[in-house]
C-alpha cells in the first residue's frame, strides 16, 4: 500500500504581509511564497517515488488554519505529516536548517535524524544539530507536531532573515535551493519508509504516468495534458474527497496531469475525477499548439514577449530572447537545459 504523505506548506499567500516573510531593501519576500515552491517540487517527487499525496493547504493560497489542518490530517488518516516553513531571527548572523519533532515521538525523531543527514549530504549546514524535541510549555510547542496523530515533522528550510540563507530562501539561489531542499525531503522520506529513491532527471515520468499498477480505467474520452475542461456544475466532491465549492465549479482548467481517472487541474491545483469534468474547448486546445514539435537537443529561443515558466513563475529578463538546448518535451513545454526551467512551447520558438 503507498503511504500518504500530507504535504503542510506553511501559512498562505494572506498571512504577508503582516508576518510571515522578511522585507530587504524595501521588497517585501513572503514565506508561503518559498513554502509553496518546495511543497510543489515535493509533491512532484514523492508521486514519481510511488507515493499519494494530499495539500490541505495549497501553494499560493489562502491560509488554511492550523486546527482545519490538523483536524483533516487526523480524519484522513495520513501517513505522515511534513510541514515546510522558514525561519525568522531578529539577527542576521543566524542561518541553517532545523527539524521538529514531538519530543515523545520516536518515530518523528527518526525521521528528523535522517532529514537533518540529508540535509548535511546535500551539503547544507544545520542550526546547531538541526534537531528540536517539540515541547509544551515552549517556544517549540508547536500545533503541527503536537496535534497529530501520525508521525509528523516541521522542517524550517534555513532562515529568511539570516545573511547566508536569504539568498538561499528567496535571492539569486533560490531556484536550485528549492529542488535540493525537495529533494533532501524526498529521499529522507523515501529512506524513512525502505524506499529505494528515484530522481525525476533522464526519466520522462511526466510524460505517461509512470506506474502502470492501476488499468487505465474505463475514462470518458481522451483527456490529455494541456487541453482543457470544463468542470461540471454538478460535480460535488474532490478525487482526494473534500468537497468543492461552488466557485470553482461551472469553469474551464488547464488539465496538468491525467492518471486512471483522475485529472489534476493546473489552475487549481487540484484532482478531480474524469467524470466530472467535460472537453469544453478541447478541440481548440488541439488544433493549435499540436503544429509545433520540439525534440530533445534542439536549440530554441525564448520569446521576448514570454512572461512565465510553465510551472508559473516569472521569467528572469536575462533569460528573453536567449537560446538554450532542449533537454525534456512534454505536451505543452519543453525543458531548457542550463537554466533547467519548464518553459511553454508558445513561448519558444
Ligand atoms: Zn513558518
């Protein structure tokens, strides 16, 4: 049976400001926003390791509270919990990364020992031994640790405020500190339950779902990656089980991702079921960015006019009209090599 991992990306795209990120020279820098990143890239390589996750809290949403969390968590019966914050420190000479655990909680402490190994492995330091037992009555108190009843772990990935882990946390390094730091917490987890890990690079995981233990079950017509759907009025209730609400029903989603009868919605960053969800549009969708193809070495161009990567954030200027080779395709984007950035393929030519 896969585990399920809850992935707990901390506070929500609401909570800064008034706390919950750091301002330098006027800017203000979010922790959702960096939780966010890496709670993605997580989830990303934790399903290609075989495993189901769930996102009470989604990436660059509004906060979902601590309670609901840990209440949902509970319910569902997850696996384990793996919360991913940043820490803050009035001094700037502060910098590493730390683990959570409840302190009587041998399993959590496990856990937090092989996820402070990885982290040393990837070559990142710790604050102090980067281990903390979860107390009551302490500054470590916290809900995630204490209220839940499954095995459970709050990592701060370094310090926002700290002078070497900015740059880390939100500056020029971010892009690469957010894959190691998912991929630090993928293989700690995959150590934690005897799994032998899997990195998701010279694999195409992304093009066809990679395990083929579930039968491609009996789905309603061809849905594929980057076409879109119009999610049914009717549907009442999420593949992973909460109900959807009214204001996301009635409305055309990008489908990121198609596995047996599921879709993810990009958008919404949510599963749904196939049946619930109709080919509004689709064929517009693939009469026209089918006529490109791009293959693996080719060199493109992005177009100066590009304004995101494929996974939503912004493109560098640096990056706008320069050339890079090609080193993944999937449906709608291709993967440029050197700056290792998912870009649409109507953005490059
Ligand atoms: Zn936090």
């Amino acid at each position: 049976m896969a585990k399920t991992i809850a992935i707990d990306i901390g506070h929500g795209s609401d909570t800064f400001p008034p706390s919950k990120g750091v301002y330098k020279n006027g800017k203000g820098y979010a922790e959702h926003d960096f939780n966010s990143k890496v709670g993605v890239e997580l989830d990303k390589l934790l399903k290609h390791n075989g495993f189901k996750t769930l996102m009470k809290q989604k990436p660059f949403a509004p906060d979902v509270p601590l309670i609901t969390r840990t209440n949902y968590y509970n319910a569902k019966g997850v696996d384990l919990v793996y919360s991913l914050h940043a820490n803050y420190n009035g001094s700037p000479d502060v910098n590493g990364r730390c683990v959570f655990y409840w302190h009587t909680a041998n399993d959590a402490k496990k856990l937090a020992n092989i996820i402070v190994d990885e982290i040393t492995k990837a070559g990142y330091s710790t604050h102090g031994n980067g281990l903390h037992a979860s107390k009551p009555n302490s500054w470590t108190n916290l809900h995630i640790c204490r209220e839940t009843k499954m095995t459970a772990v709050l990592v701060e990935n370094g310090f926002m405020s700290g002078d070497k882990d900015f740059d880390l946390v939100f500056g020029s390094k971010q892009k690469q500190y957010v894959k190691d730091m998912a991929r630090v917490h993928a293989k700690a987890i995959c150590r934690y339950y005897g799994v032998k890990f899997k990195d998701l690079d010279g694999t195409t995981v992304a093009d066809k779902p990679s395990k083929p233990s579930k039968p491609a079950s009996k789905s309603s017509g061809s849905i594929s990656v980057g076409s879109k759907v119009y999610l049914s009025k009717s549907a009442s209730k999420y593949a992973t089980g909460e109900k959807i609400p009214s204001s996301i029903k009635g409305k055309t989603y990008t489908v990121q991702q198609v596995k047996g009868n599921k879709v993810l919605l990009k958008e919404i960053y949510s599963w749904v079921h196939k049946s619930d969800v109709g080919g509004s549009g689709k064929s517009t969708a693939s009469n026209k960015p089918k006529s490109k193809s791009f293959s693996v070495g080719q060199k493109v161009t992005v177009k100066k006019s590009a304004s995101k990567f494929a996974t939503g954030e912004s493109i560098a200027s640096f990056v706008k009209g320069n050339s890079y080779k090609v080193k993944q395709v999937k449906s709608d984007r291709v993967l440029l090599d050197g700056i290792m950035s998912w870009v649409r393929k109507s953005d490059v030519y």
